[in-house]
C-alpha cells in the first residue's frame, strides 16, 4: 500500500514556511502596485500635464479596458497551453510580458516628445495603443501567477496560505504605490516598479513548483469545454461577482462619501485609505487560522457578514463623524480580508474536485479575471447612475442629495452582500453538505 506524498501547498505550512510563502507570493506586490498608475494616476496625469480633453481621454480608457477584460479567457488558455509543454516555458512567457509591461508603463507616463507635440489625436492613440499592450501584458503574469499558486493543490488551510501570501504582499504593493509618486515622483515610481517587478519574478522562477508527476500533465491537456460549462464553476462565479460588485461599490463611491457626506479634510483621505489596506493586509493571517475551523465557504460568509454589519454602522454617519469613519475603514479592511484570501482558494479546490488540476487553471482564472474586472464596471454602472437619478452631484449639501449618496455608499453594497451571501450558502455550501453526507462520499 503506497503512502501518499504531500502536496506542494503543504510546504506553506510549518517550519521555514515564510520562505516558500515569500518566494512565491512577493510577485504579487509589484502586479498590484502597478495597478494604481495605471487605472488611477494615468488618467489624472494625461489631463492635467497633457491637457487631454476628459471625454475622449474616458472613452479610450474604456476601450483598453474592455479590450484587456475581453482577452482574459483567451490568455488563461494560453497559459494553461505553455504549462503543458513545461513550467520553464511558462515562466519564459511571463518573463518577456513582464519587459512589455515595465516599457509600457514607462512610456504611458512619459511619452516621446514627438508624440506630445503631435496633437491630442495622436497622443490618446499612443496611449490607448500603449494601454492595451500593457494591460494584456500585465493580465499575462497575473493570470500566470494566480494559474500556478492553484496548482499547488493542497487542503483548505494549505490552499488559503498560499493565496494570502499574494494578496497580501499585493496589499504592501498598494501601500507603496500610494506614497511613492507623490513623494519621489512617477520617474522613481517607474524605476522602483521595475526591480520590484524583475525581483518578484525571479523569486517566483525559483519557487515552490507544482507537481510535475501529475498523469494529466500532456500537451493536450490544456484542450476542453470552457469553464463556463461547469455548473459548479457557474456557481461559484455567481457568488464572486455579486460580493465583488459589493465590494467595488463603496470602493467606487468612498471619496464623495467622505467629501459631501461627512465633510471630512482632504487631509485625512490618505488616513482613511491606509488603515483600510493595511487592516486588511493583518486580518490575513487571522482569517486563515479560522478557516482551519469554519472551512472556506463559512470563513468567506463570516466576512460578507462583517461587512454588512460595518456597512449597516456607516450608514449612521454624518458630518464631521471623522473617527468614527476611521473605525468603519478598519472594520471594512478586516472584511477585506476574506475577499482576497478565500475566493481564489475556493476555485483551487474545485478545479481539484473537476479533475481539472494540473490541465485548465489558466482557463478558468482567465474568466476569474475577467470577472473582477467586470465588478469594478458593474460597481460603476450601479452606483453612478443612481446617484444622478436621484439628485445627488459632487459637492451638494442638501440632506435628499446626501442621504441618496449613504442610500448607494452604505446600504446598496449591504443588499448586494446579503445576495452574495445567500448565494454561497444556497450555491456552495449547501452542495458541499449534501455532498458530504451521500452515501458514497462516505463508502
């Protein structure tokens, strides 16, 4: 009788777990201190140094954006085609996404001189150009580097620490990006981002790699129906997109809540947004003691409950409520914390239950991806919308106006985190019981 070896994700655990924790998680830091240039500073620095016209500056944002949503399905079953012929080619694939990534965002901030002097209409098809290469690239390592944490395999507990270690360097990778252009400016911000990204990388090609001894590990295998043809992807994916939406609303909506409704100093903006990430970056740890007692699944939902108790809280605000507010962004980063950790474990475990692993990671964190980009436009399409229909603009004062900003702020998010809720404990955890207690999961 052959004993079975441990899954690569045990090493996660025990001793000298830190580092294999590091080496593989410390990519994650550079891939989300990128995502702050490029989705928040970009757009503030072509208007105010190129004077490039909102409008037009919006619309060609959105195309590279859906350009970049669009292809995420795509390059997961790329990934998972280079994962077939070997790791190396994998990592080889990566490495020179990376490069594109790197030049792309240095030459999104800095364009030639001969491209500014050209006019608006050639500077915004540079950057849209440039801005799609550079999102597909970025796409590709994180697509990549989410696919192979999957594929360690492993237990709840072992698959949940291997995701906190790269949520949560992405969450230092956040802090960082938000402190570094304002006080050492986009050229260092750019140069940082580079060996923080070169770093990563190579930390990654040396790390924990998954089991090469699995049987389906072929050339073929990155060949099959996509993951939207599996119900229990279909249902896990239903859950993710209603909490993350949640989520992506308050996020959406946070600085016009601060400004109109509490009336807060700009000066303590930066407070509000570092104590969210950076409890959510401690709470990491916490939450995943406790999957080791609730599972995934009811960890997750303990979280959305957090939230909607934080949020149901912040609903009581009002002016000059300024640390109050603080204890809100605390409470709703310690929330966070179960968004970041848990779902991408959760969809690890199933590929497992698929008997996809080691075949179709890529393919379906292609369409995880896809997924959370579309929260963010859900989150937007929601509450901006309702927020013109009912009245409110930036800097109204009147108690209609402000009380229909809370309304979307506070409790929109809460209505969508009970349905997340409810669709995980109706979806997923139900299932898993009914699962558990047949007849031949026991034999």
């Amino acid at each position: 009788m052959s004993t079975a070896l441990p899954e690569p994700a045990a090493r996660f655990t025990g001793p000298g777990a830190w580092r294999v924790g590091l080496r593989y998680g410390l990519l994650g830091l550079p891939l989300a201190f990128v995502a702050l240039p490029l989705y928040v500073i970009l757009p503030n620095h072509y208007a105010r140094e190129f004077g490039a016209p909102l409008a037009l500056l919006g619309a060609v944002l959105l195309a590279a954006r859906l350009v970049d949503a669009v292809l995420d399905p795509w390059i997961g079953r790329w990934c998972d085609r280079l994962w077939s012929r070997s790791g190396r080619s994998l990592l080889l694939a990566t490495a020179g996404a990376a490069v594109v990534l790197a030049l792309g965002l240095w030459g999104l901030l800095f364009p030639p001189p001969v491209v500014r002097a050209a006019g608006t209409t050639t500077l915004l098809t540079w950057a849209g150009l440039l801005m799609a290469m550079t999102y597909t690239a970025f796409s590709v390592v994180a697509v990549a580097h989410q696919a192979w944490g999957a594929r360690l395999g492993g237990n709840e507990t072992e698959r949940s620490r291997v995701v906190a270690w790269r949520e949560g360097l992405a969450l230092l990778g956040v802090l960082i990006a938000a402190v570094l252009p304002g006080t050492l400016g986009l050229g260092i911000t750019v140069a940082t981002f580079a060996v923080l990204l070169a770093l990563g990388w190579w930390a990654w090609s040396g790390s924990m790699a998954p089991s090469s001894s699995n049987p389906t590990h072929a050339p073929s295998s990155a060949a099959g129906p996509s993951p939207l043809h599996q119900p229990a992807f279909l249902r896990l994916l239903t859950v993710f997109v209603l909490n993350g939406t949640a989520s992506a609303v308050p996020a959406t909506l946070v600085l016009f809540f601060v400004q109109d409704r509490l009336q807060a100093p700009t000066s303590v903006e930066p407070a509000f947004l570092a104590i969210y990430f950076l409890c959510a970056a401690l709470s990491i740890p916490l939450w995943v003691r406790l999957v080791g007692l609730l599972g995934l699944a009811r960890t997750w939902l303990a979280g959305m409950a957090l939230a909607v108790a934080v949020f149901v809280w912040a609903a009581t605000l009002g002016t000059g409520d300024v640390w109050p507010f603080l204890i809100v962004c605390a409470l709703s980063g310690v929330a966070l914390g179960t968004d970041l950790a848990l779902p991408s474990a959760l969809l690890a475990g199933l590929i497992g239950q698929l008997g996809e692993r080691g075949q179709r990671e890529g393919a379906y964190f292609g369409w995880w991806s896809f997924a959370a980009k579309l929260n963010l436009a859900l989150a937007a399409g929601l509450a901006l919308p309702l927020l013109a229909w009912f009245g409110y603009v930036p800097g109204a004062r009147d108690e209609a106006a402000l009380q229909t900003l809370t309304i979307a702020y506070c409790l929109l998010p809460c209505l969508l985190k009970l349905l997340a809720g409810g669709a995980l404990y109706a979806l997923v955890i139900r299932p898993q019981q009914r699962l558990a207690l047949s007849p031949t999961s026991t034999s």
